[in-house]
C-alpha cells in the first residue's frame, strides 16, 4: 500500500509515494537516490545510517518512512556547503579519522547531534555520543580526536 | 641487487609527513560509490536460496513455481546452471569447492539456487517457490569430532576430514629437548572469529552479449579473484573485468573469490540484464567467510640461561566446509613463528581440519596464537629459572640477518629495541607484581607479521604510468585500496620520485582490464611488492622525462636537475631557464614518443648473498625464502580485572612498532589503533557460538557477536623504531599488523599479573576468567584449611 508524504530533507521539500512498509533508510537510499547513508546491521546496532529528524539523531533503518511525515531530514549529504565541507567533515578528513569510510557518514552524523546539544562536549560526552557506532578499521581514537577539534574550531556555534 | 639497499633517506620531501588519506574527501561527504550504491539501468535483485541443513545431498531442485511468478527473470540452480569442471580451490590441491553446488551443501546457508527479480520482494517470493530435496546427512562441528573414527566426511575423498598438512623440521628437535636443562609444554586455543565488516556483499554483474563480464564487487584481490571467476564461469579472463570500487572494510575477508559473483554472473547472463546480489547482515555473518579456530601445542626446551634449544609445534586449523584460503592460514602460522624467537631445532606440524561451518578464510593478525603461546611461555620461564622477563625475552629476540629454521633471512629487526622501548615507556619493570592489590596488572608481547609471501608468478605486481600534457599523470596498479592508505601511499612514492605535487598524481587501481596482473592487498603485499613497482614505474619516467628535459636545455640528462618543480642545468640551479614538467611532456608528445613509465617488482627469492643455496621457496622440503620483509614490535598493556564478574578492562597500551620507515606517520598510528581495537575485540568479547543440534550459526549479527565500541578503547601509545628495511620502497614495512601480534600474549600475561591465573584459550571472556578466578580461589581455601 502506497501513501503520499511530505518532508523536508537537507533544506529541500520533497512529496512522494511510498509503501508503508519502508524504512526511511530505503527511501533515502532508493527514492531520493541519498546513498551517503549506510546500510551496515539493518536492525539498530550499528550506527550507521543514523541521520537527524527534527533536531533528534535518529536510526533511519529503524524509522519507517511515514514516520518521518512532515518532518525535517539531515542527512550527511546536507552538510557541506556545495563542495566545501562542513567543519566536522574536515576534521575528520585532517586528522585521519577515515579508513574504510563506510561508517563515517554515521559518524560525522551523530557528532553533528552531539555539536548541536553541547556546543562544547567533554571528551566524555563526545565518547557517550557515538558509543553505539561501529567502526572496525580505525579504533575509534582518531574519531574522538576529530569530534574534539571540530567543537573547538566551531567555537561553541552551531 | 645492490641498487635496492640505496634508500635516499635523508633527500626525500614527502616521506614521513603526516599525509590526509587520499579519498577521505569524498566519503566524509557521503558521495563515493560503493558497490551497494551502485545503480544500472534495467538491474535486477538477485536472491539467493541457502541450505537449511548443514550436511545434505542435493536430491532434486524444482524451479517451475518461481519462473512462472511475474518479475522473475531468471533462476539458476546448480544441478541446471554451474558449469560442469569449475572448481575454486586457491591452489591446485585444495580445488575441493563447486561454488554453485550440485551434489552436496556442506554447512548450513550455502548456496543452493538463485534468482533475478525485478525487485527484492518478488525475488525473495521466488526463492520460497523453489522445492529443493534433501537427503539430511550427519555433520561435524568441531575439529575434535571431525577427527574421530568413522566421523561422518566433509568431503568423500579427505578422510579424518583433512584437508592438508604442513611440516618443517629442522635440526633434531627431539634430542634438543630430551638434552634440555628445562622443557615448557602447553597447549593453546582460539575460537573462530568473524571479520564482521561493515559494508555487506554486494555484487553487480553486467554480461554484455559479447561474452563480457563487468563486475561491481568488493574484493581485495581483484586478480585472484578473476582467476576464481575464469575456473569455475569457464570464461577466458580478458572477458571478466572487475572494476574498482571504495570498500567497507576487507581485513582479509574480501580475498577469495565469493559464490555469489559466479551466480550474478549466470543470472545476468541468463536474463540479459544487469543482476545485483546484496547480502542481508545475517547472509554476511554466516555465509562469506570466518577466521579458523586454531590449536597450538607447544613444548619449548631452555638452558639454565635462559637460551632457547629447540621448539616443537603441533598445529590443528579448522578450514570450515571448504579449504579456501585457510590453506594460507596453515603456512602463515610458520612465517609468523618461527621468525621471533631464536630456535636451533625447530617443527612445525601443521593440519588443516574440514567441518560443516562457515568457510574460513584469512583475517588480519590470524596468527596470533603462536605469538602469545610464546610470550606466555617466556613470562612463565622467567620465573622458573629466575631470569628477568626482559632479559629473558632480549637474549631470545632474532636479529637483522639472521636466518628462521625454514631458511628465510631477516633483512631487518628491531626486536629487541621495541622490546626495550615498550618496557621502558610502559614502567614495566616498577610496576610488575605490584599492582596486583588493586586488581591490576601489566604483560608485555611481542609479535610480527610477514609482507607478502612467496606465491610463484602472483608474487609480483607490474606498474604503469601515463602523462598528461600539463605534466600530470596516472599511475595503474593492479592492487587496492581497502581505505588503510594504499592510494595515499602510491601517491606520495610517485610524486617522491617524479619531484611534484602529490595532487598531480592520481591513481587507478584494480581494475583488471586496465592494469596489470598484482597479487592484490593480500598478505601485506601493497608496499613491498605493488609500491615497489610504482617506485620503479615512477624512476623509469623520471629517466624519460630528464631525458627530454637535457634536450630542451641543451645538455645530457644527467645534467639535469629538478628544483621547484621546474628542470635546470644542474650548475645553473634555480637560475638560469627552468623547464616545467608539462613543457617536457609537451615536447614529447610533438617528437611522437610520449612520456610514460614502467616498473616491475618481483618477490625476490634467491638470497645466496647471504649464505641461503635455496632458490625456490616451497620445494620439497619446504625451505627457502618465503617473506620479503617481516615487521615486528611489542606492546605492553595495562589492565583492571574486575573480579566479581571476571570482566577485563584495558587502560593503557604502549605499543612499540618496528615498521621500518614511517611513510605517514598519521596514517600508521591510525592502523595501529585499529589493529589493537581488533585484537581486543578478538582477545576479550568477540566469540561465535553453532547450535549444536542444527550447526546453525547464533551469533549473526552485532548485538551477539560483540565487536569493541568507543566504550572499549584504551588510552594508546605509539612509538616508531625508525629502523629501514634495506630492500624495500625508503626503506618502509608492514605497519599496522605485526606489532599488536603480540596483543594477547601481553594480555593473557597482564592477567596472570593482575589475579594469578593463567589463561591459554582465547578469547578471554568474562565468563571463562571468572570461573578460573573461583577455581583458584576455592583451591587457595582448601590448601589454607
């Protein structure tokens, strides 16, 4: 069964039909052609297609696409300005926090929600912040160490 | 030879720098492609029917139901489909499996039959439709009960279920004990882990009516993969292209050639339409590849002093349904081992084991069983004989130079020195044996890995470089990138030589129509075989381009000097006219004699300069040199043990690399930190568990199999040895591996520290110590009774 909905995804209004049954994560994927977010576990233990919905960081593979009516999206898509990337992307990238990248979408993505509550994060809070995402090439210590960098270069702004 | 001993260490601009990884850009970004993105006109889904039984015969498949349902475009099934001779096997002895089975399924999630749908739902609806007959046959889990009498076989013509065996013996290990002031014997073990990669399997084929096949798929072997696609599709190998794509994490997962690329291979045959197959977690976790579970029984013989006389191996490996590249997994075992610690007479007696599991395959840091029986070992003769740990470890360590039992020469070794260094940064000395009222403890490990090992005409890689006409250029290299840093690598190498901007160098790598043959990102094969190349690709058009350069300038090119990016007169430097590389690249495309550059590295094999009359590894006897380089290093590790629930927490690391040169040092302490966060995972959480009635896989996705979190990391320290290797590219090994070998030995020794007992079974989870810490403790009431 199909049903029309709209959202705002990355500043854009879309309106589409979709099956009720589908998860946001394959309607970004499939429908929007938004392939930035990953299907790692499809079940809610990796991390990795979280995207933010509302202001919340969310688990797309676990939020069905209805649910995202009339809400408002960001995906890692919408972070850079055009080919400029946005200050957490360019952490990540300068202090080596990308391998595989296959995780880090989700990654730049809940540092984002982390930046957006706590302007500042405590190593600790950053730590809290990304604890149920997996990574398997990098260890996780560079990550942390970017997170950081950013606040502080983004100096406590949004 | 003696050109490869000149490294230009001192003169290089880009060698040692701290280097962003080349593609992090476009993944921070969410715009590179992978194979999961990856989107053709008119694709279909692929579905894939998998065994339900762990051992059955395949009586009869009936397809009729699912190629009358609406979408369906094709089903392929083994009996109907596989072609008849295909046999995958990495090495001629082991071809032992028909990707596409028609006979026999030998674990529970092979591959049975197949379909392509015009979406995922009507697919899996057509699987369902399938009827497929069994004839349930017994099965083996286990490599005790494999072994056993009349155990029921894998595979008809193995019997006791082996698939093969290994032996070294050098000296006469027997007398060597028999004549030992003291012999250590124990035994040790690993569970099967899993590479739990981030990105699932896909593949997408598209047969072109010509006889094409192009591949999308992950793979870090692309040529070896070919090699399975052209056994078992019967398909020359100019007509199997796969093309290079970013992957989700490898780690050794991604290097045998995967059923499902044959089956989207004959399903977008069949249905003359692009095909992709995209595993679900659970397909991923149960039906690619795991690490073998392993036995090692070790009896090592000392003097008084502390000197090693002989060791003797007993090796048991569990292939899983099929030999695959564990075949790999009973050498490797060998290279790792023997190479450090000194033993004059030495065996290694190795056998591969099928079971109705999961296939095996090879896994980052696979041979971590023999390092830690060895620091195990060490730490526990220390204190029989009295001798400091250190001491003891320093008089045992092998040195540059020195020649293993199986006869492969250790061109470098900073052992020692990373033994020393880790102690000393660690406070190993002041804190051992007094932490342990706290419930803390410290161990030390040692460990190394091998890069590359000699695989006959795959053991080389060839390079090619085309410029452009602005002076830009690419290189091709039939190796990858798995997102360690390979890219970065080739880069930094060429734009070393040529004297420009590593922005002016791209790379195209493992595409197999568009480059040359390359063993792949196996075995650590990427700097000392395929840079190596690149390195000789790049000198060969830096020859060509002086060449022009001296023409232009109206002198020989040995003249001709290269300072800020411009060509001089080597006398006139900086003054006088100054040539650009793109000008140079200009002049010779008008002369019709384009610049390009060619370079080939071979595995060097015949060491006769250093004494080794061996020039063919893998003979007979099994001797000669297997390894180009071998890297080493020692972590310490500090630990809290919290004995109410057995569970380890891990504080510190100290982790001494000997990687010879630091190419990138950012990107090196980055491997690092995800080498030891693997090893934890593998040391302290991740564990599989099989049913036991079905031989179904329990532990399929992340919330069973525990891999480390954020949570789980430590604070870690890196400290480089600076120690060249004098035959490879500047003088750089294996940096990510080697070193955290010695990972669990120095946990399992931080235990014993920590709470007094010792633990030989990994992983060490909280469970298994917490019984061993009751134990010791109801021994200790009833002895104070």
């Amino acid at each position: 069964m199909k049903q029309e909905m709209k959202f705002i995804v990355n500043g854009e209004h879309h309106a589409v039909q979709v099956e009720t049954h589908r998860t946001l994560l394959e309607v970004l994927r499939e429908t929007l052609g938004l392939t930035g977010s990953k299907e790692m576990c499809n079940k809610g233990d990796c991390g990795g297609c979280s995207v933010i919905m509302d202001g919340k960081l969310v688990l797309s593979c676990l939020t069905l696409a209805i649910e995202a009516q009339a809400k408002e999206i960001t995906t890692i898509e919408g972070l850079a300005d055009g080919n400029v990337l946005h200050p957490i992307q360019q952490a990540f990238v300068d202090h080596g926090a990308i391998q595989c990248g296959y995780c880090s979408p989700g990654f730049i993505i809940a540092a984002k929600a982390i930046i957006d509550k706590t302007p500042n994060p405590t190593i600790d809070e950053i730590k809290e912040g990304i604890s149920n995402h997996v990574c398997r090439c990098t260890g996780y210590v560079q990550i942390v160490e970017a997170i950081d960098a950013a606040a502080k270069n983004m100096g406590g702004s949004r | 030879m003696s050109n490869d001993r000149f490294y230009e260490f001192e003169k290089t601009t880009l060698i040692g720098k701290d280097l962003p990884r080349v593609g992090s850009v476009d993944k921070a970004m969410g715009r590179a492609r992978y194979a999961g993105d990856m989107v053709l006109p008119g694709m279909l889904y692929g579905k894939t029917l998998r065994s339900p039984h762990a051992h059955a015969r395949i009586k009869s498949i009936d397809t009729s139901k699912a190629e009358k349902i609406i979408g369906v475009k094709a089903v392929v099934t083994g009996i109907h489909d596989t072609p008849r001779g295909g046999v995958f096997g990495i090495i001629p002895h082991t071809r032992d499996h028909i990707l596409l089975p028609y006979d026999k399924v030998r674990y529970m999630g092979e591959e049975v039959a197949a379909v392509a749908a015009v979406d995922e739902d009507t697919a899996e609806e057509a699987i369902e439709a399938i009827k497929v007959e069994y004839e349930p046959l017994p099965f083996v889990l286990t490599w005790q009960d494999a072994m056993k009498e009349g155990a029921p076989l894998v595979h008809d013509h193995r019997p006791q279920n082996m698939a093969a065996h290994y032996l070294v013996n050098e000296g006469d290990v027997d007398a060597a004990l028999r004549n030992s002031d003291y012999v250590w014997e124990n035994e040790f073990t690993c569970d099967v882990a899993s590479h739990a990669l981030p990105e699932p399997f896909t593949v997408v084929c598209d047969y072109e009516p010509s006889g094409k096949f192009n591949f999308w798929m992950q793979t870090q072997c692309p040529f070896q993969v070919r090699q399975g696609l052209h056994n078992t599709m019967k398909a020359p190998s100019s007509d199997i292209r796969l093309h290079s794509l970013p992957m989700g994490g490898a780690h050794g997962g991604r290097s045998d050639t995967p059923p499902a690329a044959l089956i989207a291979g004959l399903l977008s045959r069949k249905a003359a339409r692009p095909v992709q197959i995209k595993f679900s977690r659970e397909e991923v976790e149960d039906c690619m590849r795991d690490k073998a579970a392993k036995v090692w029984k070790m009896k090592v013989g000392f003097k008084k002093d502390g000197t090693i006389t002989g060791r003797d191996i007993y090796m048991l490996l569990e292939a899983g349904a099929y030999a695959s590249s564990a075949i790999v997994e009973l050498w490797v075992p060998l290279l790792i081992d023997e190479v450090l610690w000194r033993a004059p007479n030495y065996r290694y007696d190795a056998f591969l084991i099928y079971t109705n599991k999961t296939i095996s395959s090879m896994m980052r840091t696979r041979a971590h069983v023999g390092p830690m029986a060895m620091d195990v070992c060490l730490d526990q003769v220390s204190e029989v004989l009295g001798i400091d740990p250190i001491e003891l470890r320093l008089k045992n360590a092998m040195l540059t130079n020195e020649i293993t039992p199986s006869k492969s020469v250790i061109t470098s070794s900073a052992l020692s020195e990373s033994i020393v260094m880790a102690a000393e940064k660690s406070g190993y000395k002041e804190k051992r044996g007094k932490l342990s009222h706290l419930k803390r403890g410290i161990g030390i490990g040692s460990g190394n890995m091998q890069s590359m090992f000699y695989m006959g005409f795959r053991a080389g890689s060839t390079a090619f470089i085309k410029f452009n006409d602005d002076g830009s250029c690419t290189v091709f290299t039939g190796n990858c990138d798995l997102g360690q840093g390979n890219q970065t690598m080739y880069k930094q190498v060429t734009a070393e030589v040529l004297g420009i901007d590593m922005e002016q160098v791209k790379v195209c790598f493992g595409d197999t129509e568009l480059c040359y043959q390359d063993p792949g990102d196996y075995s650590m094969s990427a700097l000392v075989i395929s840079a190596h190349a690149i390195k000789k690709a790049a000198e060969d058009a830096n020859r060509r381009l002086l060449e022009v350069a001296g023409d232009i300038l109206d002198v020989s090119w040995e003249e001709v000097e290269m300072r800020d990016k411009k060509y001089y007169v080597r006398f006139r430097l900086g003054k006088g006219r100054g040539v650009s590389i793109g000008e140079v690249c200009r002049t010779a495309f008008k002369r019709g004699k384009p610049i390009f550059g060619f370079g080939d590295y071979r595995a060097r094999i015949d060491y006769s300069d250093f004494g080794v009359d061996i020039k063919e590894p893998y003979n007979e006897k099994t001797y000669g040199q297997k390894v180009t380089a071998y890297s080493f290093g020692t972590t310490v590790v500090e630990i809290e043990v919290d004995a109410e629930t057995g569970k380890v927490k891990v504080l510190d690391i100290w982790a001494a690399n000997d990687c010879g040169t630091v190419l990138n040092p950012m990107l090196v302490k980055g491997n690092m930190h995800g080498q030891l966060s693997f090893m934890l995972g593998q040391g302290l959480l991740e564990k599989n568990v099989w049913d036991s009635k079905t031989g179904s896989k329990l532990t399929s996705d992340f919330r069973t199999y525990k891999v480390p979190t954020v949570n789980e990391t430590p604070n870690i320290e890196c400290y480089f040895m600076n120690k060249p290797d004098p035959y490879t590219p500047y003088g750089a090994k294996e940096g990510s591996l080697g070193f955290g070998c010695g990972l669990h030995g120095a946990l399992s020794n931080a235990i014993y520290d920590a709470v007094g007992v010792r633990v030989y079974d990994v992983p060490f989870t909280p469970d298994s110590l917490l019984k061993l810490i009751k134990e010791k403790e109801a021994g200790e009431k009833k002895s104070s009774k």
